[in-house]
C-alpha cells in the first residue's frame, strides 16, 4: 500500500467492527499481558483467562491489559466479550492508520495515537490505541516491540502518584510515552537534514535531489499523524471527564507542551527541506554557469585565432597582382603567426583574470 495512504478500512456498508480490508494483515495475532496495580505494587495476571471472560473482581487499584501486535478477528471478538467495548471501539483498533482522535463512550473514553519510530532510514508508524475506563486500561500498540517497559519500571518502583492517581495516570503515562517518541525521531530526521546539506553544497546530483523528496514525503507522513495528537490531549483538558480530573491537568499540559514542541521542530524541518530543493536547484544552476562560463571563455579565446587562420588560409597568391598576401613566402612566417597567436591568447587570458572573469 501506499507510504500515503496506509489505512485500512472496513469494506463500505460493512457493520461497525465488521469486514476486513482485503489487504489487511492479519498475522499471528497480538501478544497479550496484563498486570495489576494496587497498594504501590505491580501484579502480573492471566492475560488468557482475562480475555476469556475470567477477569474477576481484581480487588482495589485498577487492571491494565495490553495487547503488543495487531490483534487478530478472535481476540477482538474476545476483547469485545470480556469488557463490553463498543463495536466502533474495535473497529477503530482493527483498521490501523487512524487519524489521532478521543472518543467518548458512556463512563469511557478511547484514545488513538501514532507512535513514530525511525528504522533503516525511514519513518514508520505504528498506532496506539488507549481505551480508559473506571479501574481500567486497555492499550494496544501495533509494533512488534514494546516500548512501555519503563512505564512498568516506574510502577514497580512505588511510584505513588499511579497509586494516588489511579488509572488516568497510567493513561497520561502512556500517552507521555507515545508522544515523546517523536523527539529521538526528529533527532535522526535533523541528522538526515544535515548530511543532506552537505551533499547539496558539496556535490548535488540526481540522487541527492531524490533523496531531498523522499524526506519531504515521510516529513508529510509524519505530520500528518503527529500534528492532531496536541488536539487530542487539549481536548482531554477541555472537557474535564472521568477519569482525567483537574488533579491530573498538570501532567496532560506536559503532554500538550511536549506535542507542540515536535510540530514545531517538525514544521521547521518541512521549511529546511523545502529550503534544500531551492538550494539544489540553485547549487545546479550555479554549476551550469560555470561551465557555460568556461565554454564561453574557451570559445572567445578561439575567435581571434579562427580569425587569423582563416586570413592566411586563403592563399591568395598572384606575382604581378599588387593585392597578394605578402606573408606567404616569408621566411619566418609560420612561427610568426603562431606567436601573435600565442600573444592573443596570453593577452585575453591576463585581461579575463583581471576583470575576475576567471
């Protein structure tokens, strides 16, 4: 599928959270993990047996099930089972590529992400969907590895704010986690700027100029993922919904400060890679002049000496005509000539270097 266009979809008049895309991957399905946090410690759960409609009463504190892959139609259709989600909740966590948006259900809201990453020198994307409830958080992130594994080291460290806080903590957590991602991103993107700044002022060539639209093309990819997720995490201040208080607005403008930063950073680095195609068009042109300009010299210094061959080329010769050439029997003629030719030469040679033409 297109690098711009990598949604899957439901096929059209499809029930929600029905229908595959004919090209959707299924795969082998998501790994699943759930743990428990209450009391300032971490307890690992039956990921199988939850998902089987075996979750239980878990006690205070709240559940986190996450799902590391793109689930397959059974583990959704289980997913939906065990905890009641909406079928556009599925849908949207079925059908990658969506745009990032919160939607609210009831007591429960859904958050979906994108979760850049840069590997074998391009951009890819991965979505993260965040489905937060009372006592609850299901995440699924489409990678395939998982990149919360410091959000679990912070909760097995006794970090009181997710025993104060609860569920919407591990939910900015996450989200904090997702959104920052797009800072080492962009560092590998600045990198790529740079050497491709070199290679313009150095030695632009044709692959320099395609590789100046390639980067412009994942910058486009990247914006047009990364620029809504500062919407999405404002909306969660606007509204002020369970379970995201005023208690916890503090960490979402972190979140909201951080998301700016990276469109900013983002939307400089579209203006440098516009910049570079100017510079190499300008680069091109330059280079051009300065071999017309060395063409021109060479073809200006040949124009006297065309001249001066071609008089003694023609060879008039009569002896009783007054008007024949005089030079064609002089003894030093030929190394004559040359030498007035050679004085022509050094002559505009020097008076090209003076004028700063060379």
């Amino acid at each position: 599928m297109s690098r711009l266009f990598e949604k899957t979809y439901p096929e059209p008049g499809a029930a929600p959270g029905h229908g595959a895309h004919a090209r959707e991957d299924v795969g082998e399905g998501a790994r699943a993990c759930a743990w428990h946090y209450g009391h300032e410690r971490l307890t690992e759960l039956d990921a199988d047996r939850i998902l089987s409609g075996g979750a239980g009463d878990t006690g205070e504190g709240f559940m986190w099930l996450h799902l590391q892959g793109m689930p397959g139609p059974e583990q959704l259709r289980a997913l939906g089972n065990a905890f009641g989600l909406h079928p556009l909740v599925l849908e949207d966590i079925r059908h990658q590529g969506q745009r990032p948006k919160v939607d609210f259900f009831d007591n429960a809201l859904m958050v979906i992400l994108s979760h850049p990453r840069h590997e074998q020198g391009r951009i890819e994307l991965d979505q993260f969907s965040l489905f937060v409830a009372p006592g609850l958080i299901i995440s699924i992130h489409g990678g395939e590895q998982d990149p919360f594994e410091p959000v679990r080291d912070r909760m097995r460290s006794a970090n009181r704010n997710f025993n104060r806080l609860g569920a919407a903590y591990l939910a900015y957590a996450l989200m904090d986690a997702v959104v920052d991602q797009g800072f080492p991103v962009l560092e590998e993107i600045s990198e790529w700027l740079e050497r491709l700044e070199d290679a313009v002022l150095e030695r632009p060539d044709a692959s320099t100029l395609a590789e100046i639209h390639r980067l412009r093309r994942e910058l486009l990819v990247l914006r047009r993922q990364l620029w809504p997720a500062r919407d999405v995490v404002a909306r969660l201040m606007r509204d002020d919904l369970e379970p995201f208080t005023v208690e916890l607005f503090p960490y979402l403008r972190d979140v909201h400060d951080h998301a700016i930063q990276i469109v900013d950073l983002l939307e400089s680095y579209r203006e440098m890679a516009a910049t570079l195609i100017e510079a190499y068009m300008s680069a091109i042109n330059q280079r051009s002049n300065d071999v017309m300009r060395v063409l021109t010299i060479i073809a200006t210094i040949f124009i006297p000496l065309t001249f001066v061959v071609g008089i003694y080329g023609m060879n008039f010769d009569h002896p009783e005509s007054p008007w024949s050439m005089p030079e064609l029997y002089t003894y030093y003629g030929y190394p004559v000539v040359w030498l007035v030719m050679l004085g022509v030469v050094a002559g505009m040679l020097y008076f090209f270097r003076r004028r700063g033409w060379l």
